[in-house]
C-alpha cells in the first residue's frame, strides 16, 4: 500500500512537473529511463571493463560535452583527460626501429636446422657455405648460434648413427627374424619362428613347433636361404636377439651366403622394433582372436593370415599398400561392384572391386 501510493505521488510530480512544460515529452522519459538504468548499474558493477573502441567514443565526447556535465561519465574527469592525451600522443608518436642488427628471418632459421637435421656431420661453417650458394649471407657465428638454440650440438655428435638410423639407412638389406609364442587351448605352448624384410615389411612363417632346438632354428635358416636364391634376392644383414636357440651353425649358414649376422644389445627388444611389432599385430588381428588347438592348427591358421598380411593388408610406411601386391590394377572411382572375401572364416573381410 505504501509502495503504491509513493509511487502514485511520484508520477503526478513528474508528469506536473517536467513533462507538461516541454513538447517532446517522449524523448524526456527516454532520457529519464536511461539515467535511472544507468544508476542502477552503477550500483550493481564496481568497475566497467571497456574495449579501446570505448574508450576512443568516450574520449571524442568529451571534447564535445561542456566539463560542467562530465558527471554524466561513469569514470572521473581525470580518466577521460588521460585517455584524450594517450590518442594524442599515438597520433604524434612515429614507430622506433629496434636497435642492433636486423633479426635472421625465420625462413633462413628452418633452412638452417632442415641443412642440420639432414646433414649430421656438417658443421656450422659447412652449412653457412651451402647456404651462400643457396643465395643466403649468413655470417658462421649465425648459424652456430641458431644451431645452439635449437639445441644441436656439434656435428661430431649429430653424426653417431643410431640403431634407427641405421635400420633406415640400410632397410632393403636387412631381415629380421625373431619368436613368439601361443599358448594353446590345452595350455600348450607353441613357438612360431619368423622373418620379416624390413623394407618391404614382408613376413616368412619359417617353423611352428613346441620343442626349438638349435638344430631346428638351423634348419629353418637352410630353408630360408633357399628360398631368397631361388626367388633371386639377396640381402646384407640379418638382425636377431642373443637368445641361446642361434647356435654357431645358424651363424654360418648365413655366412656361406652373404649374410652379416647383427645382434641386438641384451634386454632391449626395441633395437629389434620392426619384428616386435609384427608380433602384436599378428596377436592383436589374429592369434588371441582365436582357440588354436595344436601345433598344425596354428600352422594352418599362421599360413593364411601371412598370405593376407603380404598380399592384401595396407601398410602405413608403404603409402598405404600390401607387402607384396597380387596386381597393381588401377580400378575406377564408380561403376563397379565391391566384393568381400572372408579370412579365417571372416574373421578378417578382404575387398576388392568385381573385375
């Protein structure tokens, strides 16, 4: 009741006092509105966060607005004058060159460490002459330092090669060859002895057997070596782990033919990275997918995931293609049926587009 009657009475002084003497009283509630939202707000928010824009329009009024009504500003005068002297100063104020030499550009900077990276063995004064041949005066003492920064160390030490160096550098010479083991559904644990060329990723299932022995894994060599003569290929390094199964005469089979036998470092499975990987991929996509129930059946079973695995499985180090390709056939984009061939009685779904 009493909100009400208060609010009664302010509306008739209003209306008697301000709106009935002026013409455009519409224009003069607006007004009033906006002074009371403004009040209001002023109330609720301590301090305004202004964009630069603001500050610009509220600075530019203020050259305007005689200083008598500057408190219609929700900052003091003092501000405002401060905001009209920095757009002042900015107008009048010319950019500085910073001082010293130029900076290198940022081009020559990853030309430097590109030259470093692919290069190891030159130094800085090397690579500052490839680069003025490249058409680039850059003095030595840039590139050492750029090199530096970049954390390069010197080129004595940017050359040791490392095993994966090594393994790139030398990859369509090099086998692999390693074990791994299935445990069977009666608990039986079987060994699968395998070779895999590193540059092609291509995989040979030399033996499946429960009992290695030396004279096995020997064997297993003679038939490999075999196969490499008849199919006219020839390789220069075989890598293997120091496992007590490689006995003297799986050494000098691989002698008699041409073939340097490199051992990994003990305990260091990595150094033999390619032939690991193979074996989760053949557990992942195949063995520990299925109940193998013996030897032969995991033989069985090994022999057709290899032949999709080098026929038809895409490869990412291979631009997405298979080891060893049936055909290279270029099929159309559209117009064609998709066909699926089951592996292992669909485990794995091969496509290919009708002929």
């Amino acid at each position: 009741m009493i909100w009400s009657l208060m609010y009664t009475l302010a509306r008739r002084a209003v209306d008697l006092m301000v709106l009935r003497p002026r013409g455009d009283a519409t224009k003069d509630v607006e007004l009033l509105v906006l002074r009371h939202e403004v009040a209001v707000l002023r109330r609720q928010v301590v301090r305004p966060r202004l964009q630069p824009a603001d500050r610009v329009f509220l600075a530019a009024l203020s050259r305007v607005l005689p200083r008598e009504r500057w408190a219609a500003f929700f900052v003091t005068p003092a501000t405002v004058l401060r905001w009209h002297r920095g757009l002042v100063a900015r107008k009048w104020t010319y950019l500085h060159k910073r001082p010293g030499r130029p900076s290198t550009r940022a081009e020559i900077r990853r030309l430097i460490l590109e030259l470093a990276g692919q290069n190891p063995t030159w130094g800085h004064r090397r690579i500052q002459g490839e680069l003025v041949g490249l058409g680039f005066r850059v003095s030595p003492a840039t590139v050492w330092r750029i090199l530096r920064s970049a954390g390069a160390g010197p080129a004595p030490r940017r050359a040791e090669q490392s095993w994966t160096a090594f393994l790139r550098a030398q990859a369509a010479g090099i086998l692999a060859v390693d074990f791994f083991t299935v445990d069977t559904v009666w608990l039986w644990q079987v060994y699968v002895f395998f070779c895999l060329e590193v540059s092609t990723r291509r995989v040979h299932v030399l033996g499946v057997t429960r009992h290695p022995s030396g004279a096995w894994v020997t064997q297993c060599a003679r038939n490999l070596v075999a196969d490499l003569e008849e199919a006219g290929r020839s390789f220069r390094f075989l890598i293997r782990d120091r496992d007590a199964k490689y006995t003297g005469p799986f050494d000098a089979v691989l002698a008699d033919a041409g073939i340097e036998v490199i051992k990994t470092p003990p305990q260091a499975p990595r150094a033999n990275s390619y032939a690991e990987r193979w074996v989760g991929t053949a557990r992942r996509e195949c063995t520990d997918r299925l109940l193998i129930t013996g030897r032969r059946h995991l033989a069985v079973v090994l022999g057709e995931y290899v032949e999709h695995y080098n026929r038809h499985r895409p490869h990412q180090s291979l631009d997405q293609q298979p080891p060893h390709p049936l055909t290279s056939v270029t099929w159309p984009q559209t117009g064609s049926t998709i066909l699926c061939r089951h592996v292992l009685g669909g485990l794995i779904n091969e496509y290919e587009r009708a002929a």
